[in-house]
C-alpha cells in the first residue's frame, strides 16, 4: 500500500476539488491510502496567508509540497503559474468539464439585454477586459467573499450580473443559475480552465505512478498548450489574458487573445495543428498575437 497526504486550499470550493479528486484516486488506485492534510477546521498551516487561491497562497501552499507538509497538492489548474517551481511536477489534469464564463443575472438577462451601465462582477481582469470590449458600458466592481455569495448578490438584485467560471458553479451545483454560457467570441476563458491539478514532488515515482490513473490525457494535451501560449508571452493567468484549447481527435485549436484592462483593445487570433505538437502550437499563437499588436499591449501594461 502507498500512503499519499492530499491537500488543498482551506475555502469551500477547494475542499469539493480535494474531495472530486480523493474520489477519482480512489477508484482508479485502490492501493493508494488516502489521507487529507489538515482537513480539520483550524488545522491547515496556510490560514493566514492570503486570500485562498492567489498567488502568493499559491506559492505557500505549492512550497508545502517541497517542505515534505504533505505528498500531493489539488489546485484548479486556472490558478497555477504555466511554468511550476524546481523540485515539483504535474501528476495529473482531470478530464475537463466546461471551460468557458457563465453569465448570472438578476432578472435572468442575457448579456445583451442587461440594462445600460449594468453592475458586473468578475472578479478578474481578464474577464473585465473583454467583457468592457463587448459592452463599454458597463460598469464593473469587485465582489469579495465565494462563488456562493457572490450568486446570492446577484438573485438579490445587489449586482446586475456575475461572469464566473462555469466549473466553479458546477462543482457548487448551482447550474440552475446560469443564463448563458459566453464563447470565446466574448470572453476567451483562463488558461487551465475547468480541470484540476495534482501537483507532486518530482522525485515521488510510487506517488507519481498511482496519481496518474486519474490524469486525462486530451485536458492534459489542451492545457500544456495553453500554459505554453503563457509562457510564451511571458505572463500569468493574472493579467487581461485568455487562452482556450480543443482537442477533436488528432487535431488541437488553439484559440488566444490579449486585451487592455479598459477593454479598448482586443487582439485576437486561433491556430490549428496536429495533437502532440502541443508546445509548439502555444509557442505559434503567441507569436501570432505579438506580431498582430499584442506585442504593444504589452509594453503599455509594462509586462514585455
């Protein structure tokens, strides 16, 4: 028997992540005995170390894997950096469920029905930016507190409407909700969006072997390509950035864009090749979008 020490961040969403992917290890590797680190109240390490799933939380909680405090880290894969500190390694991506935004509102409008100067939350500058391209108009705050109350806000007529991650409101089975789904043609999604992450220490091949039986490959191929476009571009999932890949047999598209955070600009642009060229496709998207003005996007965000 091997003995794994699973964790994750202390907030509601992240326990459901850890508890999706206790689930999927143990069905797939029944040999794995599985324990969850400071899974009482009060018990995890990282209460005081920032908002959960930012990434100087992130850098705690992926330095914990390193430090030996437990064996195996679940992180949605939108909040992870595209290149992993030394020492760690993926063990595993978990098959994909809806990657794009949703829209919630408080009248159940679609997005170009919500009233002038609507109040959105996003809680994200990738998703302000492209949501101001679309419609200048609106007027876009910052919520704190979950997904949950962040929903509840919204059904009390606090906020016009919400743009979160479709995964976030499935895995809170709070779909009922949803108004609409937004395409890329919208709001290109954050790279990894809708799979989670096991991380691992490099060196832990017993682990390493049982973690992945969970990992799918095709959501493996689709992100790796993203995390390249990121890397690439030389930025990280907190700038006005979006990248969204899809794998339909052997053939990998690759959709990008880079936008200003007042949304006066949008560069955008898709790329198509074989499966299994996932870096090099990321690498050619990147190169597309810089060429096509992204290069200038940059600058003025002080970012390349």
């Amino acid at each position: 028997m091997t003995r794994c020490r699973l964790a994750s961040d202390i907030d509601f969403l992240s326990k459901l992540e850890l508890e999706e992917v206790s689930r999927e290890l143990r069905g797939c590797s029944p040999k794995l005995v599985i324990e969850h680190a400071g899974s009482e109240e009060g018990e995890s390490p990282f209460n005081g170390d920032g908002l959960p799933n930012s990434p100087s939380r992130v850098a705690r909680l992926m330095s914990g894997i390193l430090e030996e405090e437990y064996d195996a880290l679940v992180l949605n894969a939108a909040y992870l950096p595209s290149r992993l500190p030394a020492g760690l390694t993926i063990g595993a991506i978990t098959n994909r469920l809806t990657p794009f935004d949703v829209l919630i509102s408080s009248n159940d409008c679609l997005l170009d029905e919500l009233p002038e100067n609507a109040t959105v939350v996003a809680n994200d500058v990738r998703r302000e930016a492209q949501l101001l391209y679309y419609r200048s108009d609106f007027k876009m705050v910052r919520s704190k507190g979950s997904v949950d109350s962040i929903i509840q806000k919204v059904k009390s007529a606090k906020l016009d409407a919400a743009v979160l991650a479709a995964s976030d409101v499935e895995r809170l089975h709070k779909q009922d909700h949803v108004v609409e789904f937004l395409t890329c043609s919208i709001c290109v999604p954050a790279a990894g969006q809708g799979s989670l992450a096991v991380l691992l220490r490099s060196d832990e091949e017993q682990i390493k072997k049982c973690v992945r039986s969970i990992n799918h490959p095709a959501s493996y191929g689709e992100i790796i390509a993203e995390w390249a476009f990121l890397d690439h571009l030389g930025v990280s999932n907190n700038t006005p950035v979006g990248v969204l890949g899809s794998i339909e047999g052997k053939t990998l598209e690759l959709e990008g864009m880079v936008a200003l955070p007042d949304g006066h600009e949008r560069i955008h642009s898709v790329v198509k090749g074989a499966v299994g060229h996932e870096v090099e496709l990321g690498q050619r998207l990147a190169t597309e979008i810089l060429e096509a003005g992204g290069r200038d996007l940059l600058q003025e965000l002080n970012l390349h």
